[in-house]
C-alpha cells in the first residue's frame, strides 16, 4: 500500500484505531477522525508514524457531514491523494424500545448510515481506480440475539444496500465497496471482560471474542490488492456467532 492515502473515521480507539495501525503497517500514510479523545488520537497518530507512515488526527464527528466532506477535502490537500476510505467511527444504542427517543433515531442514522454516505460520497469525487471504500457494520445485520439493539441493528443494516449501490456506481471506475461485520468485539463498546461477555462468548461457534486486530486484518484484505476483485460483498468476521 506504500504511496496510498487512507482515511479512517473513529480512529481513535478500538476497531478504528487497529484499522488505521494495521494500514499503516502495510504503508499506506492514515488520517483518522475522532470526536472527543484527542489524546488518544495523538498516540494512535505516533503509532503510524512509528510504523513509518505519516499520520493526522482531525476531529470530526460523525453526525455532522459537512466535518466530513471537510476532512476529505483536507485529506486531499495535505496528503495529495485519498485511496482507501473506511468509516468506522460508531455508538450503541441499547435499551428498550419504547425509551427510543426520535433525537437517538436520528442521531444513531446520521452516524453509521449517512456519514458512511457522505464519506463515499466525498472520497469518491478524488479516488482512481484502485480506490476502496470499506464500511464497518455488525453480525447484528444478519441476527440480533438479545432485545434492545432494534435501532442498532437497523442504522447497521443500511449499509448493505449503500455497500451494493456503492459497487455498482463506482464499479466502472475500478473502485470497490465492501462491507465488514464484527462479531462481538473486545473494546470499550464491549469489553471481553464484562459481566454479559460470558453469554456473547457462548454464542459464538470458536468459544470467544474477536480482537480488534482479527476486524483489522480483513480490511486490510479488502483495501490491498487481494480485495481488487471483492466488491458489493459483506464479510462476517465473529467468530462464528451468525455460524
Ligand atoms: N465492539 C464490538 O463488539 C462491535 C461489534 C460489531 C460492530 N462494531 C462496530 O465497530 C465500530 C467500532 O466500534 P468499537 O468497538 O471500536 O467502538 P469504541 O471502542 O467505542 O470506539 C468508537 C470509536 O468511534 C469514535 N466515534 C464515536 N462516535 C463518533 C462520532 N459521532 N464521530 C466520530 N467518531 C466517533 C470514537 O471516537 P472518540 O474516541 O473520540 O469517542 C472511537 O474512536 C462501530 O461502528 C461499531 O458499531 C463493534
């Protein structure tokens, strides 16, 4: 990947942070967005540039797409090119149904479904054949084992159809979209060692947890010259939980 330029939303930590480590490792020069750790975005930016990949932290949130388009534009004008585009950057909203309040709709939407838009969107008016465009979902698409991720699973589950779409539009240009499902995965969102980890973990066929290294690897996959023929699909990487 030496001489691509990534960006990579919610990069500060966890799955994000792993993405934009391991991209780098493999050469290619990362920028990534957060929303409120700037310190922890500083030190994942030492991380790329210990692996001999230049680095920018941006903060950007998510929910705002002009901050987006903003950072795509700044990515361009800084690092001269953007190649790879992984919108990571996402919450979860849990609880019961009827204490979803209309502002958690909107907000939880704006964040996994139409930043991934905007981002596509945005990144695609610079990308050249070779450009990939990578969004990071849930096994929750696929099955939702335990109330109360109805908004959840359902701001997820947009991206197969912008995943598709992406693939088709953006196809004649050389250009991939893909999708990637995390099964439970060992982060601040969801910690290997909390009290409901023990049932998530019986849920999957390999008896445990992904790490953010194993969400990281398939990217990489995807984003380098293994993913060139990979597009419109979406990768379930969760230890078997939807098995
Ligand atoms: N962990 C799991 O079991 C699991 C399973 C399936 C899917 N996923 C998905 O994987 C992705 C990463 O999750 P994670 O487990 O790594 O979560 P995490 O440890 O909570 O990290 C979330 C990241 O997203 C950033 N972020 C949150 N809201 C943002 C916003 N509005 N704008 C920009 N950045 C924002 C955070 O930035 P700050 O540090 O600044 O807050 C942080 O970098 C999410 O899309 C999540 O839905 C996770």
């Amino acid at each position: 990947m030496t001489r691509r330029v990534a960006l990579v939303t919610g990069g500060s930590r966890g799955i994000g942070a792993a993405i934009a480590v391991r991209l780098a490792a493999e050469g290619a020069d990362v920028v990534i967005t957060y929303v409120r750790s700037a310190e922890r975005a500083a030190a994942v930016v030492k991380e790329i540039e210990a692996a001999g990949a230049r680095g920018l932290a941006v903060a950007a949130d998510s929910a705002d797409a002009g901050a987006l388009v903003a950072v795509v534009e700044r990515t361009v004008a800084e690092f001269g090119r953007i190649d790879i585009v992984v919108s990571s950057a996402g919450i979860a909203p849990f609880g019961p149904l009827e204490e979803v309040t209309l502002a958690e709709v909107d907000n939880t939407l704006a964040i996994h479904a139409r930043a991934s838009f905007v981002l596509a969107q945005a990144a695609a008016r610079h990308m050249g054949p070779g450009g990939r465009i990578i969004c990071v979902g849930s096994s929750f698409v696929e099955r939702v084992p335990y109330p109360g991720w109805t908004l959840y699973a359902m701001s997820k589950s947009a991206l197969i159809g912008l995943t598709k779409g992406l693939a088709r539009d953006l196809g004649p240009r050389g250009i991939t979209a893909n999708l990637v499902h995390p099964g439970s995965t060992d982060t601040e969102m969801n910690p290997a060692d909390s009290p409901e980890a023990a049932e998530e973990r019986r849920y999957t066929a390999l008896d445990r947890y992904c790490s953010p290294d194993d969400i990281a690897a398939t990217v990489a996959h995807l984003a380098g010259e293994g993913g060139r023929n990979i597009t419109g699909a979406a990768i379930t990487v969760d230890a078997g939980t939807t098995a």
